[in-house]
C-alpha cells in the first residue's frame, strides 16, 4: 500500500536480525540482487498468490465463506487543471 524504493535493504536486514532469524546474511540482500529476483518472479505472481493463498487457508482452516479479496487498485499521474 505504500511502495518505496529498495535501497539499503541489507542495513535493514543487518538492523532487524535477519540473520539471526532466517540464517540470511545481511550482504546477500543487496538492492541489484533483490531487484533481479524480483524481476525473475515478476512473470510467476499470480500463480505463487494463488499458491501461497490457498496454502494458507488449507493450513489453517481459513473459513472463506465470507472472504472477498479485491486486489483492484487505481494511480493517476500527471497535472490536472484545478476547477475552483
């Protein structure tokens, strides 16, 4: 909901024990490289959504009787006139 640049995401990690968590290191999440693995998955996310999605409602009994995901979203970019 709120994108931002990835830049120094390892400071993040190294700040945030992904490490110590994950077993990451900190270096291997350089801006250049997270940004190919995301241009590598890029073609692949509705199927891994999906995926990860109904994995989850399977794992955890999820009750989506009453679910609804509306994913829509709308930008507008540019200079408008203002009406007064």
């Amino acid at each position: 909901m709120s994108p931002a640049p990835l830049v120094r995401v390892e400071d993040w990690a190294r700040c945030w024990a992904v490490e110590e968590v994950f077993g990451i290191e900190p270096g291997l999440l350089n801006d250049d490289r997270l940004a190919r693995a995301l241009d590598a998955i890029a073609p692949h996310l509705e199927h891994i959504a999906g995926t990860v999605g109904a994995r989850a409602i399977g794992e955890f009994g999820i009750d989506v009787a009453r679910m609804h995901w509306d994913v829509t979203s709308m930008s507008v970019h540019g200079a408008f006139p203002v009406e007064g």
